[in-house]
C-alpha cells in the first residue's frame, strides 16, 4: 500500500535528514576496497624507487622468483609485451598557441625513475607477506641523477631535466587576460599592493589508503577499488589497457575519503589488471600508509606573486597573478587546472574587479604527481584575493571591512559577467558579510584582544570573503527503477566517498514522485548499470545528479500517466499528478505512484541522461580568530563563524557537516600541514611522525548562519557546498595570523616558522 504522504513530510527537500549509510557504518558493515576477497586470489606489492631521479640501467628480480610462493614479478617489459599503452593527461595549448608535451609515462618505469616511490615492479605471490619479503629482494641498478622539487628552480636554465619530451621541465606556459588593459589599469593606479603568496603541497592523506582487487570475470577485467566515479575510471583504463569499454568493469563500495586524489587512473590500477590478466586468477593489492604518503598525487604547490591596483578611493582596478605550478614528475589527474582556469575564475571572488590576468609557468619536478585536491583551484584563488584586499587596506589606511563593502558586487548587477568570462547568476554578497560580522561580535573583538593580551597571547581577526565556480556541466545519468520488492533504486554516476548522497537524493526523489524516503536505494558504483557519469568532484553533485533525477522523474510521471488512464479508465489528458498519486480531474478517484509501479511492473522504469547544469557559485564570509603564544609561536584557532549562500539546502545538516570538513582541512593546510622534501628529492615528511594532521584539537566550535540566494540555473535551485569550506577558511585563517602578527606570513605557519617571524619582528 502507498505510504500517506503527510509520513514523508520530515524527508522532503530543506529538511536536516540522517545519512542513509551511517547505520552500516557505524557498526563495521562497510565494504570498502581492502574489506574485498575473492577465492584463489594472489597478493601484490610494488616495487618503488628510492631515488628521485636516476636512470633505471635494470631489473633482477631472480632472487624474488625464486623465492616460495611467488607467482610473477611484472616489469614494464611485461607491460610493453601486452601492448598496454602510456598514461597520458591532456594539458592543452601554451600561450603561443603551440601544444604542451605529451611525455610518455608507462605505468611502470622502464627507463628512468623521476620520484622517490616512482613504481618499478609489480611482485604477485600466494600471501602478502610472502609478497613483501620478495618485494625487497628485486634489486634495482640505478644510476642516480641530479634532482630538483622546487617549481622555480626547475624552470632555470640549467635544472635537472626530467623528460626529453618537455624542454625545460616545461608543461604548460599558461596566460590569460589582456596584457595591455591590464599594464594600463596598474600605470594609472593610486596604490599598488604586491604580496608573494605561497599555496602550499599538501599531503591528502584520506583515511582509506588505496586498495584494488582485479581479476577476469566472463573473459572481462574487473576491477574492484575505492574511486571518484567508475564510468569515467573505466573510459581511461580502456584507452590504456588497448580494451574495448565493454570489455572493463569497475565496482566501488565505500570510500574512505578521496577529495580528489582517487578520481583518476593510477599505474598500480594498470599493472594489477595485467598480473590477473596473466595469471588467470584475482590479485588484490593494499598500498601500506608510508607508500601512500608517496604515491598517492600530492595537491596544491602553487607560487605567486599577487597584485592588486586600486584608485584613491581603494576601488579596485585590476588584479594579476605571476607565478609557478609545481606538477611534480608527471601529469595527474586535473594536473594544470587548479593554478590556471581554476585561478582564473575563482580570484575575483565577490568584488567587482574590471580586469584579471594570470601567468603561470607549469613544470616537472622530482616530486610526487600533484593532481586535484579539495577545491583545486578554488580556494587558491580565494586566497591570493582575500591577502591582497587585506593587505592593500593596511597598506592604504582604509578599514579592511569598508574597503571590502566599497567593491562587492552588488545584488541589482546580476547576472554579472566577471572578467573570467563567468556569468555569476545570483548572489547577495553585502548582506552574507554582514551577516558574518554580526554572528561573529565583529565589533567585541577589541575587548577580546585585550583579554588575550592579559594572557600572555597575541591575538587576531580575519575575514575569508570568498566565492568559487563549480564545475561545468557535463553528462550525467538519472535512472529510476521500481524494484519489484517495493523499492525504488535511483541509478546515477556520482560516487559517494563520505559527502553522504544517499539521504538527499531521496530526498528529491521523494520530493517530486510522492515515493516513500526508506523505499528509495542508490546505486553509483557499477559502471555496468551506467549510461553516463561524471563521477563526484567540483562541488557539482546535486545539481548534476539533482538535474538528473528531477528530469527523470518528470519522465516517469508522464509515462505514468499513459500507465494511470488505463488502470482508472479514464482519458490521459484527465490525469493529473500531485504529492505521489495520479488523479482523475474532478472525481476521488486516484491511484499511488508505488501501486501503480506493482500493477504495471517495469513500465515506469526510465534511464535518463541528462546535459548537465551550469557552473554555480557558492559564496560566503567566514570569519575567524586566532590566538598565538608568542613563547612558542603555537597558533590557536578560538572562534570560528561563517556566512554561506549554497543556494537551496536539500539537507543542511549534511551541508553543515560538509563546510565543517572543509573548514578543518583549511586550519591544516595554513596552520600545520608542512610536505618537505631535501636536496635529492627525497621526502622528509613521509609519515604521521613528521606530517601533522588536523585533529579534534585543533577545530573550534563553528558557528553557521545559512543565507541562501537560490540558484537560476538549475532546477533545484542548489549551488554546491563540498569545497566551500576550504575555499573560506585559508584566507580567513591567515588573515587572523597576518593580523595577529602585524606582518604577511606564508603557509604553512608552523610553530616555528611563527617563532621566528616573530623574533625577527
């Protein structure tokens, strides 16, 4: 029997709804890559480099074969045999038009190493251990070469050169924005504010490391592993393996965080698929932690030199950014977007800024591959605006919170077109910053300041006035089943690797069919039940797969219709559909959508591929104080709040929970999170011995204020939440230090990069 529809009242669309997932959770019933075991299946560990750079002269692995129970030890040879093609990330064109190198990476290395951890080998045997212990005795001749981490100095004349294929090191020599207009807006400046503006390398460090089990089902590759999205995973690895699409399978169960790191293809992924291709049986494989600090891609690493050029007034007249990618050895997943487009469209934030231009030399380093990380460019160019307004404020004596309201945007401008080319739709930008100030005590912080002094502590306030750009609309699938035990699955290709999508999704399911919230399942891990996918990432998922499933179900309710005429006997152009049931227009008599599916089982049944939306803009202010213990340069965060218009809250309790995550890996990033590499490349901080993470120390208590300006581009109204945090909370954290202690300071402001700041001041 249908559900009364009043039942669904505390599930629809803005209500706080619990995560689906969380029960099984909770109590150890997830399924994530490394909970997976097939019968017969052989263990593999790879074999990596020690050295950052060197020429790889060769390979003897005959100690390890003939070691008991070892089944193979895989080298590139092995690879080439099988016909199994390089890994290759498309970059674009450089400034003058001509095309970016395009070296030829095999997933493993066959002549040359260029990372410490660099896979070389892959060794399968019949138990883990047995593998590892062989792992240590394939003995690889390395000539060692000269090496280089830093992006500046690997574009010098003379640097290590890490691939015969790019001239220099040099990736993508990147230019946006009108040279002339920009030179002239900066000549006739009254003031000029330049800040070098370092965005530190990130180690990602998801609590799940990587795991994959690969095998042959039914003459297929399967491959089981924790990814972003396993429609798009199975288009690279069948570009790769030099496979038909349909020949490759990839299955994901939970995922223990990603924020970009697992959306793309790794080497490992390639040479497990050939070691089960070989041996006929699954091989599974478990990155060890200290591996992974490694060989997972690395993010951020970005250096600029950032200007702001203002009038007398302080209204802003142009912004530029000059400066440098670090790509580490090789091209990555989103490899070049984060510090050219993504810096582009995300530094104008909220202000009404005529001109931007950004230059960006792009290079090799022998470093992990850097790839996409929680914003990938969003919160970078947030955070280059946000210093710079802070800064040119001081600089130019005007109150940072006047010089800001004297350049927002302002709501009667929308649609307002930013010099990105972006067209920001909707937004209330004034009213989000004072509604910040406001929660915050803005105006109390003197007197706090003054207590902390009493205390022996420095203390600061900053703002973090940001907007971000989602990603552009790509396609996605919205498929909805009526199950024929009374459930409803929605098939889409997003991935859920800890956002929580099952609740909302039902949520807007829920919303526009009338169908039961408990009845509804999800599906997204199965490339073999998707049409399309674009996977998770960009802060796009519920309006991507929000589009998807609202056009859907306009499908179904006009395919119901049809299905709901014949069952009340009555003309289809008589049926209406209202809150879950089909009615005859002017009569009682109806039928519910669920007993109209089991009387007509699968015919409601659609599979829908959606366009996509357009990019949306979240935007918010965060505000944030800190306070630092001048004895040992410790900084603290103390108080926390933000302002933020993520345009409609299908749940926001879940957005919430998101903008906390994202905050707390922003207080990390600025505050604690230090990659460090020596003089020959190797990693200094290859573990949780040297690499501090955020922990439950270091997050305050949040204050949210939710003030949302609906979006009109697509149809939920949603903007997009998943990166927002940290899109807030890198300039809003080292603003509070900058202001605390009188002067810039770059990321990551250690306690002793603060120390001695301090003693030299």
């Amino acid at each position: 029997m249908d559900m009364p529809i009043d039942a669904n009242t505390r599930f629809a669309i803005g209500q706080p709804v619990s995560r689906k997932e969380d029960p099984v959770l909770l109590r150890g019933e997830g399924r994530y890559s490394d909970d997976l075991s097939l019968p017969g299946q052989a263990y593999a560990v790879v074999v990596r480099s020690r050295y950052a750079h060197g020429e790889l002269r060769g390979i003897d692995a005959a100690e390890a074969l003939a070691m008991p129970g070892v089944l193979a030890v895989i080298t590139a040879a092995d690879l080439d045999a099988a016909g199994i093609g390089p890994m290759q990330a498309v970059v674009g064109k450089h400034r003058d038009g001509t095309a970016t190198p395009k070296p030829h990476q095999t997933a493993l290395a066959r002549d040359r190493v260029r990372y410490v951890g660099d896979p070389v080998a892959l060794v399968v045997a019949e138990t883990r251990e047995l593998a590892k212990d062989a792992a240590e005795a394939v003995m690889l001749d390395i000539d060692p070469l000269p090496s280089v981490t830093e992006a500046r100095e690997a574009a010098d004349p003379g640097a290590p050169q890490l691939h015969a294929e790019a001239p220099g090191n040099l990736v993508l020599d990147f230019h946006y924005g009108d040279t002339e207009a920009v030179n002239a807006a900066f000549a006739k400046a009254a003031h000029v504010t330049k800040l070098d503006l370092r965005n530190s390398r990130v180690v990602v460090a998801p609590m799940e490391p990587r795991s994959a089990l690969a095998t042959i089902e039914d003459g297929r590759l399967v491959l089981r592993v924790g990814c972003q999205g396993v429609f798009g995973l199975r288009g690279t690895l069948s570009s790769v393996m030099n496979v038909p699409k349909e020949e490759i399978r990839v299955l994901t169960g939970n995922v223990g965080g990603s924020f970009g790191m697992k959306a793309g293809v790794y080497p490992e992924y390639i040479v497990l698929l050939q070691a089960a291709r070989m041996l006929g049986r699954p091989v599974k494989w478990t990155d060890a932690r200290s591996d992974s600090f490694m060989s997972d891609s690395h993010g951020r690493d970005h250096d600029f030199l950032g200007e702001l050029a203002l009038d007398s007034d302080g209204t802003f007249l142009a912004v530029r950014l000059t400066g440098f990618g670090n790509l580490g050895a090789y091209l990555s997943n989103a490899t070049t977007i984060p510090s050219t487009m993504n810096t582009v469209k995300n530094v104008i934030g909220v202000y009404r800024t005529p001109l931007v231009e950004v230059a960006s030399i792009n290079v090799f380093t022998n470093t992990t591959p850097v790839g996409a990380y929680r914003g990938a460019g969003r919160p970078e160019g947030n955070y280059y605006m946000e210093r710079l307004v802070d800064t040119a404020a001081k600089e130019m004596g005007i109150d940072r919170v006047e010089l800001r309201r004297r350049n927002h945007i302002q709501p009667d401008q929308m649609p307002y077109r930013s010099p990105s080319e972006m067209v920001y739709d909707s937004g209330d930008f004034p009213a989000l910053l004072e509604d910040a100030l406001g929660a915050a005590d803005w105006d109390g912080f003197a007197s706090r300041k003054a207590e902390s002094r009493r205390r022996g502590k420095l203390r600061g306030i900053g703002i973090g006035h940001y907007l971000e750009v989602t990603a552009p609309a790509g396609k996605e699938m919205g498929g909805i089943i009526f199950d024929e035990d009374g459930g409803v699955t929605i098939v889409t290709g997003t991935l859920d690797y800890g956002q929580g999508h099952a609740s909302p999704f039902a949520q807007v399911l829920s919303d526009r069919l009338g169908v039961p919230f408990d009845k509804v399942r999800l599906v997204q891990g199965d490339s073999d039940r998707l049409l399309a996918g674009g996977g998770t990432g960009g802060s796009r998922s519920m309006m991507q797969s929000g589009a998807a499933i609202v056009e859907a179900s306009a499908l179904v309710v006009d395919k119901g219709r049809a299905l709901a005429a014949d069952a009340l006997e009555a003309a289809e152009a008589d049926i209406e559909f209202s809150t879950g049931r089909f009615n005859v227009v002017g009569t009682d008599r109806a039928i519910g959508i669920m007993d109209l599916a089991g009387r007509f089982p699968g015919q409601l049944n659609v599979e829908h591929v959606t366009e996509g939306v357009p990019s949306a803009f979240p935007n918010g202010c965060h505000v944030c104080e800190v306070e630092v213990d001048e004895e040992t340069g410790v900084v603290a965060v103390v108080r926390y709040t933000m302002a933020n218009d993520f345009g409609v809250l299908v749940n926001p309790m879940l957005v919430e929970g998101q903008t906390h995550g994202g905050v707390v890996q922003g207080i990390g990033q600025a505050l604690l999170e230090r990659t460090s590499y020596d003089s020959d490349g190797q990693l200094l901080s290859g573990s949780f011995m040297d690499y501090t993470l955020p922990q439950a120390i270091h997050a305050p208590g949040f204050v949210f204020v939710s003030h949302p300006v609906p979006a009109r581009t697509n149809a939920l109204g949603a903007k997009g939440c998943g990166e927002a945090g940290c899109a807030g909370s890198l300039p809003a954290v080292m603003n509070a230090l900058a202001d605390a202690l009188g002067k810039h300071i770059s990321m990551p402001a250690t306690p002793e990069r603060v120390w001695e700041v301090m003693k030299a001041a």
